[in-house]
C-alpha cells in the first residue's frame, strides 16, 4: 500500500541526515562539521479515516493536515444495534 493521502495527494520526499561533529563556535568551540550524509525520505502523516466519499462511508488514508483543514467528513457514529444483541 503506498503511502500517499487520497485527497492532496501528498506522498514521501527525499532528504538527507546530515551528520556533523565538533563544537559549534558560539558555544567556545571551532566550528562544526560534516562528516557524513546519507539519504533517507520524510514521510507525511496518514491517519485511517472513516469517512464520507461519493455518499458511502469508506476508511480512507489521509494526511493528518487535511484532517485539520476540514478537507475530510467524518462518517457519523452509529447509532442502531444489532437485532441479535437486542434480546
């Protein structure tokens, strides 16, 4: 499953750790460094939603900022019982 919110679209991107070492010089040291950097990807926050697509309640994966922006309707709770537990 790719890790891509099915409303913005908005999927990993590419970075990188940059490793340093020493002292930085406000701190009374001689400066930083880089001594290495290696590649590694950031990816956006997706929560499991229940929510109401095209009229059905569907769980959708959608990033938390959607969410926030109101781009997503929450399905409502429900509110029936089962006929078999009603006895």
């Amino acid at each position: 499953m790719a890790r891509i919110c099915e409303i913005t679209g908005k999927g990993p991107k590419k970075g990188n750790h940059i490793w340093r070492s020493g002292k930085a010089k406000k701190k009374g040291g001689i400066g930083t460094h880089v001594t290495a950097v290696t590649k590694r990807k950031f990816y956006p926050n997706l929560q499991r939603v229940k929510a109401i697509v095209d009229g059905e309640v569907k769980y959708v994966r959608v990033t938390a900022k959607a969410i926030k922006k109101g781009l997503v309707t929450k399905a409502p709770h429900r509110r029936w019982k089962k006929e078999g537990a009603a006895a």
